[in-house]
C-alpha cells in the first residue's frame, strides 16, 4: 500500500505514521519476542530508514518521526545500523537491475529526494559513530559482505 506507484500517494505524515504503525506492529509481533529468547534480530529497515526517507527525504523533523517511534515501537533502537554507501550512479544502475525499471513509489522520487536521503543517512552516521558502520559498498557482493562481516567482528567479537 505504501509503496504502490497507484494513486496519489501519501503526504509525508500520513506516510510517516503509516511507516510507524507497520514497524510498532513488527517490534510487538516478531522484534520483542525474538530479543526476549536471546535471538540476534536483523532487519533490512528499521527507525533509521524513516529519520532518512520521512525526514531527511521527506520534510519532517528528525524529532517528529522519533517521537512517533516512541509511541509506537516504545523507543526500540537497533545496537548497530549498517549503513551500505555507494555513488548515485552505482545506486542506480544496481536498482535498474533489481527493479527491471519497475522502481516503486520512493524508489521511483526524484534524484533531489534521493539525495536528501543519502544525507541524512551520511549526517546520522557521523552524529552516531558508535551505532552506526558505515560501509563502502561498491565492489562485488562477496567484498561488500566481507567489509560488513568485518565491521561486525569488530564490534561483537
């Protein structure tokens, strides 16, 4: 629904709550048990990705969505958010492979939006450093796995 490219869209805010509401339900659901049975949680998006994509992206105070994340998923922060950076153009040509240029709603926003984001990320990383692995992910899936698999052994072994 929310990224469906039919219709109109959202607004920022309606796509912010809409963006928290699915993640409180995710924390509740799978997060919370998950953590209380000593599992490692991994998630390909989280809280970060809203600061970035509702924010950033998107207009809203960084305060807003944070507050909207307390409500909602009680303020659950990841330990570590793995940030993968790469040039615009590499981002690019790899989402045209994936998509088959069938980009959907956000993918498919403007290279202005897109930078936005990209900042964001970039301005949390460097305001966080110790929740934050900043990663180069340019270079073949096995190199990139190698720079995460050695940021994570850096911090957790």
């Amino acid at each position: 629904m929310l990224l469906s490219t039919e219709g109109d869209g959202w607004s920022p805010r309606a796509e912010a709550l809409l963006f928290a509401a699915a993640r409180a339900d995710h924390v509740d659901k799978l997060i919370r048990p998950a953590m209380a049975g000593g599992a490692w949680v991994i998630c390909d998006r989280f809280v970060d990705s809203s600061r970035a994509y509702q924010g950033g992206g998107g207009g809203l105070s960084d305060a807003d969505v944070l507050d909207l994340h307390r409500i909602g998923s009680e303020g659950l922060l990841p330990d570590l958010t793995v940030l993968l950076a790469v040039r615009p153009e590499v981002s690019a040509e790899r989402l045209a492979l994936r998509d088959g240029g069938q980009a959907d709603r956000i993918g498919g926003r403007g290279s202005d939006y897109h930078a936005r984001v990209a900042a964001a990320f970039r301005a949390f990383a460097q305001a966080e450093p110790k929740r934050f692995a900043l990663i180069d992910a340019e270079g073949s899936p096995d190199e990139v796995h190698g720079r995460v698999m050695a940021a994570l052994a850096e911090r957790y072994l």
